[in-house]
C-alpha cells in the first residue's frame, strides 16, 4: 500500500473518534533508524556483546570491569547517533496534544528530540547511581574516565542507572505508565516485540481500562493481535504522518 492509501485509510479510521489523552510505549524498533540495533535483530549487536549475560547484578559483582566495558562501549556507540524523523514525530505531538511517552529503551534519543517528560522503563545509559546511598548523577561523558567509577557521597561505588536482568523495574515509571495506560484514549505501541515484562502487559493494561491500540512495526509482534489498528511500516517512516493525523484530531 502507498503512503497515500496509508494516510487515507488510518484518517478514515480516526474519524469522529474522540481521543483525548493519548500514551505511546516504545521499543528498540523507534531506535533502529537512528543506527541503535534492536535487540532481537538480524544485525543483533547487543547479543554479539553478550548483553544478556553482562548486564546481570551477578555480572556486576563478580566481573564489574567487563560489565562497564560494555557499558562504556554502548554510551559511545550511542552518543554518536542521532534521533530519528520517529523520535521527532512523537516529540512534536507532544507539545500538540496530551501524550506521555513510555519507554523501555535506554539510549535517552527520546529526551535528545526533546520530549519531555518520558518515562524510562528501563533505565538510562546516561545516569550512575550508587546502590549502598541512592545517589545519582546524570554523566553522559563518554569513554568514563576510570571504571567503575567510585560514589561522591560514600565509600560505594557507583554503577549504570539501567535496569539489569532479572532486576525489578524503577517504581516511579512504572506506576507513571500504569497511571497513563489506565487514561489514555489510544495507544501507539512502536518498535517492541512485546516479549519483554511487565513493559509488554501495558498495552493489555491500557486495552482493559477501554483504550485502543495501534501498533507500528514493519513486522507481526506478541501483540499484533491485540491491535486495534496496525500500521507494517517503520517509525521514520510511519511516525510523522501518524502523529500529524493525530495532532488533527483535537482533544
Ligand atoms: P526488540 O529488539 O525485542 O524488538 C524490536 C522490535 O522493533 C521488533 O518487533 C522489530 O520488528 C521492530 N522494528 C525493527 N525495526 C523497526 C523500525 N525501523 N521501526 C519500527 N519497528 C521496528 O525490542 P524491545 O521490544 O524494545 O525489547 C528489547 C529490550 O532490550 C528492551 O527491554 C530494551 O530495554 C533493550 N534494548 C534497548 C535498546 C535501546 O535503548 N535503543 C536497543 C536494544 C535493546
Ligand atoms: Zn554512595
């Protein structure tokens, strides 16, 4: 289908729908344009650098200068991409209409379109904290100067602000996305595959309490049954004329 028909169609399905607050959950597929690869991709440079195995609180006690090698490498790989015409989109419907954005990435490319207001699900790349006095610190210097760096504040020391496997999730954005999915109106579900909990319950969340859900990803996910609406397309592409489409519709 052309981008045209596209338009038409999704237009046509907005039509007289009354959406007032609307959420977006995103996952790595929103980044990939900008040179982030996916988790789960072909091109799977995250599994390549064994991030499953690394990013572990195991990992971290028993072989810490690995994990902040990977870590280090990641911030820099990050810090050299930029954000994306998806990014962009969702940002600008933000200042057009009441939307939070929830996220399980960790490469803060939403907050650099600036987006206000995102809720981290999984943590940033760009923050240390120190588990032993709640400490934190925004640092987005890249190669860290010296590993693992030692807390300010105590005799800890400070590890990434990321949510590491088997980890539970930050409270805060947690209860923030369960409070914007009981709320919303409509959904976009960008870029995940939906495998990862409790981030892919959300969009049952949001579903249950009576909001619709449009999903954007040039291929079937967990969730594409789930959809109200799909859009097989990328983020880039699909993004800016989805949002446009959306800004129209009013509160
Ligand atoms: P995933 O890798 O499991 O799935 C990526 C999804 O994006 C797939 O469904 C794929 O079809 C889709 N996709 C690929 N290219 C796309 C595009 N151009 N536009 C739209 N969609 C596209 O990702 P996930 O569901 O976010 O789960 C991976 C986990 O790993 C997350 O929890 C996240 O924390 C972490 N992670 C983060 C980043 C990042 O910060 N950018 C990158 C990789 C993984
Ligand atoms: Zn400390």
């Amino acid at each position: 289908m052309n981008h045209d028909s596209a338009r038409a169609q999704f237009a046509a399905w907005l039509a007289g729908r009354r959406l007032r607050r609307l959420a977006a959950l995103t996952g790595a597929g929103i980044s990939a344009e900008s040179g982030v690869p996916t988790f789960r991709g072909a091109d799977g440079l995250w599994r390549q650098m064994s991030m499953a195995e690394l990013f572990t609180p195991q990992a971290l006690e028993e072989r810490p200068l690995l994990v902040w090698q990977l870590y280090d490498e990641l911030r820099t790989r990050i810090a050299a991409t930029e954000p994306n015409a998806g990014h962009r989109a969702l940002a600008a419907l933000g200042r057009q209409r009441i939307l939070t954005v929830i996220t399980q990435n960790i490469d803060g490319l939403h907050q650099r379109a600036c987006n206000e207001g995102v809720l981290e699900l999984h943590g940033t790349l760009w923050r240390l904290r120190c588990d032993a006095c709640g400490y934190r610190e925004e640092n987005t210097q890249t190669p860290l100067p010296t590993l693992p760096p030692a807390c300010p504040e105590c005799h800890g020391v400070l590890r990434p602000d990321i949510v590491f496997f088997t980890e539970v999730l930050p409270r805060q954005a947690l209860f923030g996305a369960m409070l914007a999915s009981e709320q919303c109106d409509l959904m976009l579900v960008v870029g995940t595959s939906g495998v990862v909990y409790p981030a892919a319950g959300i969009p049952a969340a949001a579903r249950a309490h009576g909001a619709l859900l449009l999903e954007i990803n040039p291929e079937d996910t967990a969730l594409t049954g789930e959809m109200d609406y799909v859009i097989r397309a990328t983020a880039a592409d699909a993004l800016p004329w989805v949002a446009a489409a959306l800004a129209e519709t009013g509160a």
